[in-house]
C-alpha cells in the first residue's frame, strides 16, 4: 500500500519524523525564545549550617 507514492513505512517514518521536529520546535520557542516556566519556583534556602558554612 502506498501513501502519496511512497511505501507505508516509509510515510510512518516521515510522519514521526515532522511531529517530533515540530514538538522540538515549540519546546525551543516556549523555553528558549518566550522563557515560559510551566512550574512555579519553590526554590527553598537552605540554612546556612547545612550548606556547609562554617
């Protein structure tokens, strides 16, 4: 069976290959471009006995 001339492995492959090209496009556009953080920072401070200062 063909998809637009070519074997359907092939075409599966072609598929898979733009779909993830596109969800690594938006990841590069949401985290590097815009700095969109889906998480909230709850960075918590350690004292200062357990960091190591003496």
């Amino acid at each position: 069976m063909d998809v637009l001339g070519l074997p359907l492995e092939m075409a599966a492959v072609f598929v898979a290959t733009v779909l993830a090209g596109s969800i690594g496009f938006a990841h590069y556009v949401l985290v590097y471009v815009l700095g969109v953080n889906p998480f909230e920072s709850k960075t918590l401070e350690r004292p200062s006995s357990e960091r190591g200062a003496k």
